[in-house]
C-alpha cells in the first residue's frame, strides 16, 4: 500500500508544480517577454521568440519584413498564421514563432499574429 501511495504521490509532484509555475507566471508576468530583432539575430535556430512590432513591407508570397526599433529581420507567415486579422503597413503587432537559421539567412517562421 506504501509503495502505491508513493508512486501517486511521485506521479502527481510534477503535473502539481507545473501547475503551480503557470499559476505564478500568470500572476506576476501577465506580458509576455519580448525579444528585439538585433536579440532574435543571435539566437539559435528554432528558438521560439515573441517580438512587438511593424510589418513595414509583403516581399512577395507569404514573406515579410518585420521591423522594430533594433532593426528588421524576414518573416514567413502562412495564412491560418494570421488567425483572422487583418494587418495593414505599418500596424504594430506581436508575433509568435520560431526562428529559421540557414547558411546565409536568419528569418522567423510565424506561428501566429496577433493585432
């Protein structure tokens, strides 16, 4: 019966404490941190980044240049990835995704634009 009653209990520490760390994340950072472009330059690839800015230009496609007050960088949004909004030029938003680093590029694959 011991070892049931400790294997609940090892079973359950990690789902409670997650819990826990959500709860306090909420209450005392409700804004999510944002990463400048110059920041998001210096990541490794597929890290997840957050970033507040303008999408100043459509490159063509589904590609487009994102710019903060550090700099610019590319951004790759699929249409499900603009979750119904409608951004024109210039309009900041926040921006969920993913870096891309190849050999002579870096770029954020979007995985979602909020208004």
């Amino acid at each position: 019966m011991k070892k049931i009653s400790m294997l609940a209990v090892l079973t359950l520490l990690p789902v409670y404490g997650s819990m826990a760390a959500n709860n306090m994340n909420n209450k005392t950072n409700p804004q999510p941190t944002y990463w400048s472009v110059t920041e998001v330059l210096s990541l490794p690839d597929n890290s997840p980044v957050v970033m507040r800015g303008r999408i100043t230009k459509n490159m063509g496609g589904n590609m487009y240049l994102f710019e903060d007050s550090s700099g610019n960088v590319v951004l790759e949004i699929d249409e499900e990835d603009w979750n119904g909004n409608t951004v024109r030029v210039n309009d900041i938003v926040t921006v969920y995704g993913n870096v891309d680093k190849g050999v002579n590029y870096t770029e954020i694959d979007v995985e979602s634009v909020e208004k």
